[in-house]
C-alpha cells in the first residue's frame, strides 16, 4: 500500500538535544495506558520509549527494545526509513502505510503504521494498530448498529401485529361461541391458538425494552452455577458442564436476572446444538470459562479489567450460512428455534456496557462475554 502523507513546515526540531531513556520514560509513560503498540524515536531512530503494548506484541521487554534500530522490528523497514528522513527535514506532519511487525518465531503481525513527529523535542511517534484489531473494531461496531436497527426494528413491528392479534383473537372466540357444530370448533381452535403463539413471540421480543434495569452487586459465578443447574436438569444425561472459574474476579453493578438469562440463552443454545452428541456419544461438553481480561478495548472504549466468560461446546458449530447472522433477530440452525435467543442475550449484556463475540469451527464454537469489571 502506497504511504500517505501530509505536509507541515514546522513539526521537526533538528536541534532539539536528545533525551535520555530515563527522561523519555517519564515524558512518555500515559502511552502505556493506550492498547495501540507506541515506540517513540530519537533523531537517529533509535527507540527511546516503547510501550507495554508493544513489548507484548514483539514479546521483548522495554529495556530490550530501547535503543534498538525500530527498523528491524519491520519486514520491510524501507518505508519506516523513507519517512524517518523525511520527519528530520520536516517535509510532513504524518505518513501512513501498511507493514508487519516481527514476532520472533511467530509470524509476522500485519499492522498499519502511523508516523509522525512530537511538537516538543522533536521525537517521532510510531503508532501501529493491528489489521486484526481494526477488523474487530470495525465488527463491534456493526454489532452495535445492528443492536439499535434491531431494537427499533422489533419495538415499531411487535405493536403493529399486537393490535391486530387481539382483533383476530376476539373475532375467533365470537365466531366459536354461534357455531351450530362442535366439530367446527376445531378450526376456530386453531386460530386462538397460533394468535396466543404470536402473541408470545411479540411478548419475548418486547420483553428486554419493558423491564428496567435492575441494578445490584452480581456474582458472575452464582450466575454461572445458577445457569449450570438450569440446564443440567434439561439434559440430565450425556451432557457435561465443566467450571473453569477464575474465583478472584470481583462483584460489579448489574442486573442479574438479566445477566442469568443472557448466560442460560447461550448455554441453552450450546445444549440444543449439542443433541445428536448427547443421545449418540454421552460425550457431550459445554465449559464454563471465567477469566479477568487487562487493558482491552471494546465498544471503541479502553478498560482497564473486564470480565471475560467464555461458554466453550464440542458440537458441531454454527452454520456457515448464517455465522455473520446469527445475533439478529429469528435467525436460527435449528429446526424449531424461534432465532430469539441470541440476540436477547446481546441485548442483555450490552445494557451492561458489554458485547458477545462468537468464534466457531466444527468440533468447537466459543461465545465470549465481554463486561466492563470495576
């Protein structure tokens, strides 16, 4: 990709004195607040501070990589170099280009690499955002458009089918009562029937926007115990739920009945999927996974914890076709399923500043809950 770049004639200091690591450390120490990987560079482009970001990323530590040639932490440092020169005679304020950063024996980190100079002093800040963290970035927020466009979606349809349902119901019961043959009843019957059944649907798809939200101190693993107990008394045989608890993860602020029924939804889902291998095998698996997550970012905000429930089955996986799909509303892979559950748990956890991330492959899908933690 071709670098672009703006022109400024005064960001470059060329007779600014250098700094020393010690000094540059104290100047530049907020970086290490911020998720994106940060070196800061002399005028020789030596390293003079790099962020705990990026001593992650390249797996090196900070007195590592000061002092280092940033160069060589790029498979292809021409460009890095290019621009390094053209910040010493202040010929642009910022130059922008895609690269990959060496990892050692990992491979390469496809980033996209923002250069440009520091108004005091004359350093030159290196910001480098992960291709793969700016994909994520881009996927939550269409998760949350798709959250809003849903809600209004959902909100302006269920009231225009509520009035006329309640119409056709009372029309059916009126009908029923002058019949002159009992058999005819049945036909009567059947509408009542699937008016009651829309009628409900309506109901669970206006249930998230009825109820307020109840806020008190949560438990994430009374939640998880309460949910386990739930769904082992409807599989009672071939399913296995296994903890894999991290018990130092603090109460937080939430609802948590709702945080229950975000969590049974999921683990539900994970059940059903898992049928033909519990009637089959009896080696069904569903692992409840609690973890503290540090320093991430999600919902285009920075956390400093978060709680990070992963809901891990062996069941087949969610199907290719409706996988970019499967958190709208009656959407669904299984014969039967009302397509609700998905999305009223995303509705659910995103009241708690949250969102739900699924990875799947056949053999082991993986639903991550992503709360803010205090």
């Amino acid at each position: 990709m071709a670098p672009n770049a703006s022109r400024s004639p005064s960001l470059a200091h060329p007779s600014a004195p250098p700094q020393s690591p010690d000094h540059a450390t104290q100047n530049y120490q907020a970086l290490d607040l911020v998720s994106t990987l940060v070196a800061v560079l002399g005028e020789d482009g030596a390293v003079i501070f790099a962020n705990a970001a990026l001593e992650t990323a390249l797996g090196q530590s900070r007195r590592t990589l000061e002092g280092a040639d940033v160069g060589s932490f790029f498979t292809d440092a021409s460009i890095l170099r290019n621009g390094l020169s053209g910040a010493r005679g202040a010929d642009f304020a910022a130059l922008r280009f895609e690269s990959s950063l060496r990892r050692g024996s990992q491979d390469p980190l496809p980033v996209h690499v923002h250069l440009s100079c520091v108004e005091q002093g004359g350093d030159v800040l290196v910001e480098c955002w992960p291709l793969e963290a700016q994909a994520r970035q881009d996927r939550e927020e269409r998760l949350r458009e798709q959250a809003l466009a849903n809600k209004e979606l959902i909100r302006n349809l269920a009231h225009e089918i509520k009035n006329p349902l309640g119409g056709i119901r009372g029309a059916a019961q009126l009908l029923e009562m002058d019949l002159p043959s009992p058999d005819l009843q049945e036909y009567t019957q059947v509408i009542i029937h699937e008016a009651d059944r829309l009628q409900s649907l309506v109901d669970r798809l206006l249930a998230p926007h009825r109820h307020p939200h109840q806020v008190g101190d949560v438990n994430i693993h009374e939640v998880c115990e309460r949910v386990r107990s739930l769904v082992l008394v409807e599989f009672p045989r071939g399913l296995s739920i296994k903890r894999d608890y991290d018990i130092s993860i603090p109460e937080f602020r939430g609802d948590r009945e709702q945080l229950i029924q975000a969590l049974l939804n999921i683990v539900q889902n994970a059940a059903q999927a898992l049928t033909e291998r519990i009637i089959l095998g009896g080696d069904a698996e569903i692992i409840l996974r609690t973890r503290v997550a540090r320093q991430v970012t999600f919902g285009r905000q920075r956390y400093r914890l978060a709680l990070d429930l992963h809901v891990i089955d062996n069941g087949p996986g969610v199907p290719e076709a409706i996988k970019e799909r499967i958190f709208y509303p009656l959407v669904t892979g299984r014969d039967g399923g009302s397509g609700l559950g998905l999305t009223l748990a995303q509705t659910f956890v995103q009241r708690h500043h949250g969102l739900i991330e699924c990875d799947s492959v056949p053999g082991r899908t993986d639903f991550r809950i992503l709360i803010p933690l205090p």
